[in-house]
C-alpha cells in the first residue's frame, strides 16, 4: 500500500496541476492542515529537479500568505473562541504567562517553527493572538520559510537521482522518519 501511495504521490507531482496544488497545500497548512508541504514538494522536485528553485518559491509563497491567514485566526478569533477554549481548560494564567514570554522571543519562536517540522500554524495562530509585531512576524516567517523550503530544493537538485533511489529502495525507513519527525512536532506542541 505505501508502494501505490507512493507511486500515486510522484504521478501528481508529475501533473499539470501540481504547481497550483503545491501552493494551496502550503497555504492551508501554514494555518489549519496538519501535513507538511514537504510532501507534495519532494516529489515534485524528484520528477523535475529542473524546476526545484520554482518548486520551492511557490511553497514559500503560498506558507508565508498562510501565515498570515493565522495571524489573523488568532489576532481576530482570540477573544471569542480562542477566550472561551482556555476558561474550558483552566489555561487563562498559563496563557498569560506563556504570551508574556512570546513577547520577548516571538520573531526566534517563528523562525524555529518555519525552519522545522515543528507545526508552523500554531505558532502562525499564537503570534496573532499575542499581538507579534506583524512586520517582525513577516519578515521571520519569509526567512525560516524560504530557508527551509530552498535548502530542501537545492538538496534534492544536487543529489536527486541517488536521494530518489534511495527513498525507493527504502521506502518504509524514509515514511518511518517522515512520521517520527511529524509526530514530534505535535509532541513538542504538546509539551512545550
């Protein structure tokens, strides 16, 4: 099944409607979808290392538009759902203490979660609520966006054809670290 799901996976990065998909997968996830626009990209990049530095400015563009959809998600949706979902859980004390603590380090806390596996749109939902200097916020989310997205492209440029084999012949370790690194970014979440 991981075989035809992979298989599935490079036939769409192949397909006419790729580059479109690629930005609207970016887009969302940056504020509400939970995959990572590494998925589609790396396959795109595999079929097409010609257009790897393409690839990687649509993804960036389309995360950091997203970013700022949940930007405005916490800043406009804090008081009323945002308000209401900490005074369920009690959280009110430990939001304030943790917004406090965002203000002082917020632009390092938006680099890290765009440069990582690390969920982008919490960190995207969290800078609005708090009030993060929108300015600040942009020119982070721009630079640990397109960091993370070019240095994947240029790595998939550079060696394609043998980082290709390799996630061929070893597809179950490649998905295994794949969702180990997804998972940890939630687990991280969670803890943090």
């Amino acid at each position: 099944m991981l075989r035809r799901l992979y298989d599935w996976t490079m036939g769409l990065a192949a397909h006419r409607h790729a580059m479109p998909s690629l930005f609207g997968v970016s887009f969302i996830e940056s504020s509400v979808f939970p995959i990572p626009p590494d998925v589609l990209m790396i396959p795109m990049v595999l079929a097409d290392r010609t257009k790897a530095w393409a690839i990687a400015l649509v993804a960036t563009a389309g995360s950091v538009l997203g970013a700022l959809l949940g930007y405005w998600i916490g800043a406009a949706l804090m008081e009323s759902v945002g308000q209401w979902v900490l005074t369920v859980y009690g959280k009110e004390e430990a939001y304030h203490h943790l917004a406090a603590r965002f203000a002082e380090y917020g632009g390092w806390a938006v680099l890290f979660a765009a440069l990582t596996p690390f969920p982008f749109k919490v960190i995207t939902i969290f800078s609005g609520a708090v009030g993060l200097p929108l300015p600040l916020f942009l020119l982070t989310s721009v630079i640990g966006r397109a960091a993370r997205f070019f240095v994947v492209a240029g790595l998939l440029w550079r060696f394609g054809p043998p980082i290709r084999t390799f996630i061929e012949n070893r597809l179950g370790l490649v998905f295994t670290l794949f969702m180990i690194a997804l998972i940890g970014g939630f687990v991280a979440l969670r803890y943090l």
